[in-house]
C-alpha cells in the first residue's frame, strides 16, 4: 500500500505522474527522451539499461516495466532480457551493449565509479560520445526513479501479463501520460 494517498490506481510510477502532474510531465518527457528520442541505440538497448539499473536497484517496479519493453524490442525477447538480468559477464550481448551496461551499473553505485578504463572499454567496443551520455543519463534518471517509485511504496503488480500490456502500450503511445480519463490509443476501459 503505498506511503500516500494517491489520485489513481494505477501501479508504480503512473500512479505518482498522476499525484502531481506538474512534476510528473516532465519525468515523462525525459522518459519519452532517453528512452524513445533519436540515438543510435535501440530503444531495446535503452529500455534494457534501465531495466538492469533497476534490477540492481531491487525495484521491482520499474524492473519488470523495462525489462518487459526491453524484450518486446530486443532480438531473444524475454530470455535476452533475463540473460542479462542474471549474470551480465556471460550474456550474450554486443560487446558495445555490455560495456555501457558495466557503465550503468558504475552510476548506479556513484557518479564517481564511472572510471576512464569503464569509457574506454565502452569507446574501444564502438560507443560514441552521446551513447555514453545518455547510458549515464538514463542510468542516473533510473536511479532517482527507482527511489522515487519505493521510497513511496507503490504498488508493483506480481503479473507479467501486466508489464507486457504496458510494454505494448510504451511501445506504440510513448511515455507523455494522457489527462486523467483519458485512453492511450488501443487500450480498452
């Protein structure tokens, strides 16, 4: 049950977009930004960054949210997605793709733990100056957001039925919350 009454029963961070709305869009907007904007990433690689962070996080929200938009968008889907989730060292990822998430995983921990041997090697596997900058930006948005989603105890749904329908809905509406009762297109009340 979550630390505060919210305005809706949405679970995880939607429902707090919807608490406050005037802080809540421009979350959203960086989301729609790091996660959709243009990049020479995927949004597969970028949703499976911020699932790992979150993962690392413990958050089970946003965890199961982006591992669930990660699969939908990544060549092997769920089992690409739980490869890396397990045991980054032996997942079968580009090298490119593991040395940003080594990066992530360096954010998470401290700002500071983003050494030049971590950029290095990331550079050395291809990343460029704005891959490295949007992996520490989403790194770094998915801690705060992890925090924000546990640190007020919102409700994180046992059903992956659940992620996988808002990965659909991610996937093809975006991040921008519509107004309160309102539909993405697609979805059914």
């Amino acid at each position: 049950m979550p630390h505060i009454e919210l305005k809706s029963a949405e679970p995880g961070i939607r429902g707090l977009l919807r608490y406050r709305p005037e802080t809540g869009r421009p979350l959203s907007e960086l989301a729609e930004v790091l996660l959709r904007g243009p990049s020479t990433l995927t949004g597969g690689e970028r949703e499976l960054i911020a699932a790992y962070v979150s993962a690392l996080n413990d958050c089970a929200y946003c965890s199961s949210a982006h591992s669930a938009c990660a699969a939908a968008q990544l060549p092997g889907g769920m089992s690409a997605v739980d490869e890396v989730l397990a045991d980054l060292d032996s997942a079968q990822v580009p090298g490119k793709l593991k040395a940003l998430l080594n990066i992530a995983a360096a954010v998470r921990h401290s700002g500071h733990a983003v050494t030049a041997e971590l950029v290095d090697t990331a550079r050395e596997a291809g990343a460029t100056d704005q891959e490295l900058h949007d992996t520490v930006l989403i790194a770094a948005a998915f801690c705060m957001l992890n925090r924000y989603v546990d640190g007020l105890a919102t409700v994180a749904p046992d059903d992956p039925a659940v992620y996988a329908a808002g990965a659909e809905r991610l996937i093809s509406a975006g991040y921008l919350m519509p107004p309160a009762g309102t539909l993405n297109p697609g979805e059914r009340q």
